[in-house]
C-alpha cells in the first residue's frame, strides 16, 4: 500500500529534476553580467574612497593647517571639503592642498571658518 502511494510522488519528482535543472543553469548564465555590472559600482567606491584618503593625508600633512575638524568627500575625483579652521588663509590653503592631489579633479571648497564665541 504504502508502494502503491510513493511510487507516484517519486516518478513525479524523477520527471521534475531534469527540468529544475536546466533552469538553474539559465539562471547562473544570466547571473553572471549582472555580477560584472555590480563590480563597477564597487571599483569606483573604491577609487573615490582612495582619493580621499590620498586628500586627508595631504591636508594632515600640510603645515600651518589645522586639519582636524576638516571632512573629505571624493566622488569621481569631484573633491568636497566641509569643516571649520580658525583662520581664513587655512581656508585656502586647504584648497589648493586639496587641488595638487594626484586624481583630483576639482575641489569644492566648503570650509569655513570657526565661530567664535
């Protein structure tokens, strides 16, 4: 009896595997584009992460420049600096630090300077 009800259910499943099969397999080559596609995206965040490594070092670097409370942001070598220095001329001098780092591309200079109290 118990033959007689799983042999249905087996030859059912038997038939079913082959076709389960092929489309996993037309599944992997379609998966594999998308995969290269999403490595780009991942590259450029790399790079733009390195860049503005390569700035903060610049800038920590720099004497005269108090570059502490300065943050850096790159994106396909657009450089955007935000922060605060005590002193206008700290202000330019990050900028132009900014702009003779290797990549960069232009700077966008937001940098202002502290209020004091």
């Amino acid at each position: 009896m118990f033959i007689r009800r799983f042999a249905p259910v087996l030859g059912a499943a038997l038939l079913a595997l082959p076709v389960c099969t092929v489309h996993a397999q037309a599944s992997d080559t379609n998966a594999a584009p998308q995969a290269s596609a999403a490595a780009a995206p991942s590259s450029s965040r790399a790079a733009n992460h390195a860049l503005a490594r390569r700035v903060r070092k610049a800038l920590y670097s720099t004497k005269g420049l108090a570059a502490h409370d300065i943050t850096v942001v790159a994106r396909n070598g657009v450089v955007t600096l935000t922060g605060t220095v005590p002193e206008q001329s700290q202000v330019d001098l990050a900028g132009s630090t900014a702009q003779h780092v290797a990549g960069v591309q232009s700077v966008t200079n937001h940098v202002q300077l502290y209020q004091k109290n």
